[in-house]
C-alpha cells in the first residue's frame, strides 16, 4: 500500500480543510488496517506541512511494516505506483489520485468529504465511476478490487481530434 500525504499548496486555501487532525485522523485509521496489508510505504510531497509529517513519523515511524521515504533517496513515486497493491491518499492530491487510478488497483481516499469547489466535483466523479472509495479505517486491505484503469490522456486527445474534426480539420498521423 501507498500512503501519500500532499496537502493543498497556500493558492489553493481552503480546497480540502485540513491539517494536523487529518494527520492524526489517518495514523489511526492506518493503524487499524496495518494487520490486513503487507507493509505501508508513505511519501509526502514537498508541500506538506512539517507539523503533519512530524506527526505521521512520530506515530508510524518505528513501526517495521511502515517505510517512511525520507526525501533524500531518489523519489519512489513511481516504485510506488508499480509495486503497490493499493494506494491511501489524501484528498487534495488531485495528481497522485489521478496516476493511481490510472493502475486499476484500489485507491483509498483520506479526506474527500472536506474539499469544496472542483475538489468535490473530483472526487465525487471518481465515487461515481467506481474508482476511489473513501478511506475509513475499516477497510480489509486483502480485499482487491479493481476497475477499467483511467487514461485521461487518450480520452482528452480524442476530444481535440474531435473538436478539429467538427471545424474540418484533422490532424496527420
């Protein structure tokens, strides 16, 4: 499992509330499904605040299931996208959510129910589409699940080719 902790950069204020309660609110909901998974490996981004990795290390850190990514080898990400069995992630990592759907695993999501404005729209989507399931701490992380992986890149070209086609243009192959 892949934990990614991302929270909003400042010109998104107010996009997901959330800070140091979200941070404890997950330790915990970890903790309750450490036993169902293998290990956890968990990445912040280099906007997450210092107080909320503070905490995730202080209550995940010694623990010999959990791999903290430092930030001073090279970046997992991508080990991380290929290697993992499911991903948790927090809410206004809209990027992160994007390329782990994109894998056709579980995806987990931390905290969607305090996004507001296209956040929610996200998120709501991708409850809808059957691609991302909320994160509770009750999950059986054994259990898999899975879904026709999303691959936002080929639907938007086919809306340009479209677009173009519809003005009588086309694009040269």
């Amino acid at each position: 499992m892949c934990i990614h902790m991302n929270l909003c950069p400042k010109f998104f204020a107010g996009c997901c509330r959330y800070g140091s309660d979200l941070a404890k609110q997950l330790t915990t909901c970890l903790l309750s499904v450490l036993a169902s998974c293998g290990s956890i490996k968990i990445s912040f981004s280099n906007r997450t605040p210092e107080k909320v990795s503070k905490i995730i290390i202080k209550e995940l850190g010694n623990n010999p299931k959990v791999y903290i990514w430092d930030g001073q080898e090279p970046d997992p990400h991508m080990g991380h996208l290929a290697w993992a069995d499911s991903f948790v992630i927090t809410a206004d990592s809209v990027s992160m959510i994007s390329e782990a759907c994109s894998t056709g695993k579980p995806v987990y999501v931390m905290g969607a129910e305090r996004c507001t404005w296209k956040f929610a729209d996200f998120h709501k989507s991708l409850r809808e589409k059957g691609v991302a399931r909320p994160f509770t701490g009750s999950e059986d992380m054994s259990e898999s699940w899975s879904y026709p992986p999303l691959n936002d890149t080929a639907e938007a070209a086919s809306r340009v080719h479209e677009a173009l086609a519809e003005r009588g243009w086309r694009l040269r192959p």
